[in-house]
C-alpha cells in the first residue's frame, strides 16, 4: 500500500468512491482502508467530526494523532486540523437514534504508515511531501497521513535564503530527500534536488540579460539568485537590498571556479509566489549529491 500526505487522497475517484454511502463504508472497513474527509469540527471534548458525504464521522480525542493518548503530543494537533484533509481508517459502524455514525481513528492510520513506509526509509530515500507550516529556522513537511518531518533552512536550497516563504507556501506540494533518521525523528533536505552548479548554468549564456533575486549585499559586491541553486556576483552599487528583483547582464559563466559574473541593469521591490521547484532527480533513492563540476577546487557534496 502507498502512502500520501494528508490531501492527497480526498478528491480521488478511488475516496470518493469509498465514502459514498454506508455500503462503500462498510466494504472499506472490512479492508482496512485509508481514506480521507474534511473535518468540520473540533469540539469541546477534542474529538474531530468528520464530514463523509451526509454521514458522521467521528474521530475520537485519543484517535486523533499518534502521542494524543501518552501525551507526547499536544491538542493542537487535534484542533489544527479543523476544515483541512484527516486520513483515518474506519473501526465501528452504528445506527444510534435513526442516524448513522462512523467511527474512525487517524491514530491507526498513522501507525499503519510508521510500520510500513516511514520506518524502512533510509539516508537518501526520495519522498513525497506537503509544507503544513513555515518557521524562520525550516519548513515543516507532511511525509505521510499527517507525519511531519523538519526540512532545516539551509537545506532548502544552495542559494541563501532569510525564510522558507521565500521557496515554500503551505500546502505546497514538494519532493525531498531524507537527510537523516534517528529515533523516528526524520530530517529532511531539498537542495541534493535541484541539480548541480553545471546544470543550473547550462540554463544560461554569456550576453543574455536575465531576472534575478537579490540575496546578500556584501562589501564586495552583490549576490544574486539566478536559481535556488545558482547565484552570481555582481559589483557593489547602492541602493539595493536582499530581497529585491534584479534584472541582469550575464558577464561570463566560469565553471572551473564555480562563479557567474553579472551586471545589474535594474532592481526594484516586488514580492513573487513561489513557484513550484524544477528537480533534476526523479529516481527514489541517492547515495551521494556532488553540486560542484569536475576539476573545481571548491567542492561542494553530500553523501548520504
């Protein structure tokens, strides 16, 4: 069985199927299933109400999250979760003063998705994820049915950026690379993703004038993003600062020192979405990452 972020699942042919009615909850019960509903409700008592085509779901207090029951988790696990995707898999299905009621655990779906997908993964392994929040020091990412993983800042890319919402929103759909496990603690990485220095400036050209993002204004001059991961260096002038939209002129491309020369022709002050990533690895698994090309003496890599 696969398994998907939070959302993923919710408006598939396969869940919707599924939650049509009590016969489809009833078939999906006797497998096993993990579905997904929006919940409507967290009330007073924490139980989340789950709203499954007309019919009543509800996930009690202590099925809600992993850790609720020990208390190594907090509500707010629980109430956060209010008008988004819940996975859940169904345990009861009653008929109490003419209504139907189903009851559902999102705990055991967790548990299902710990034993079966996020322990076998290992250093390197490529996952699926969905940013659920954003912190100045990382993004949290959901791996799987509401799992959460930390994808440190300076992994997020090459190119330095002062906050994930510069790369990442919520509910941004992304790929990323366990960087390390310990205790069912994962961290993740991203920038191992978005290809190496070669790659990124194969992009460009000598004589091509080009947009950009200022990243760090230094006394020698002005970094500026051309892609997350690839940055170039043009003379200090004054009156720009990080964060503003650059338009340059590509001097020279210098792979064997791993360096971009630009020429700022205009920069001002205007605030992009963040646009989905363009990753250059699409296999499920990396044993080593070497952004730097052949022969440059600063090398740059991570092994996993």
């Amino acid at each position: 069985m696969a398994y998907y972020p939070e959302g993923w699942l919710i408006n598939t042919f396969q869940n919707r199927a599924a939650t049509a009615n009590v016969s489809a909850l009833s078939d999906a019960m006797r497998e096993g299933r993990i579905l997904e509903g929006r919940a409507l409700v967290c009330d007073s008592a924490h139980n989340l109400l789950v709203d499954l085509n007309g019919i009543r779901g509800i996930i009690p207090r202590e099925e809600g999250a992993i850790g609720i029951r020990e208390g190594t988790v907090r509500d707010i696990a629980l109430i956060s979760r209010v008008n988004r995707p819940v996975c859940f898999v169904i345990t009861d299905i009653e008929k109490s003063g003419g209504q139907i009621c189903a009851t559902l655990s999102r705990r055991k779906a967790q548990e299902r998705c710990l034993h079966d997908f996020i322990e076998s993964l290992i250093p390197g392994d490529v996952v699926d994820a969905r940013i659920t929040h954003l912190e100045p020091f990382g993004a949290f990412a959901d791996i799987g049915c509401g799992l959460i993983s930390l994808l440190p800042i300076d992994g997020i890319s090459i190119s330095r950026i002062e906050h994930p919402r510069e790369r990442f929103f919520p509910d941004m759909d992304i790929r990323a690379i366990i960087k390390s496990k310990e205790n069912r603690k994962i961290t993740l990485s991203h920038k191992e993703l978005l290809g190496t220095w070669e790659e990124n400036a194969a992009l460009f050209s000598v004589g091509a004038t080009v947009a950009g993002i200022v990243r760090s204004v230094e006394p020698y001059g002005i970094f500026i993003e051309l892609t997350p991961n690839l940055a170039g260096l043009a003379e200090a002038r004054p009156g720009v600062f990080p964060g503003q939209q650059a338009s340059v002129y590509i001097k020279s491309i210098l792979p064997a020192r791993m360096k971009i020369k630009l020429v700022i022709i205009d920069t001002f002050s205007y605030h992009y979405k963040p646009i989905p990533p363009k990753y250059y690895f699409e296999g499920r698994h990396m044993d080593a990452f070497r952004y730097s090309p052949d022969g440059c003496p600063k090398q740059i890599s991570t092994v996993f």
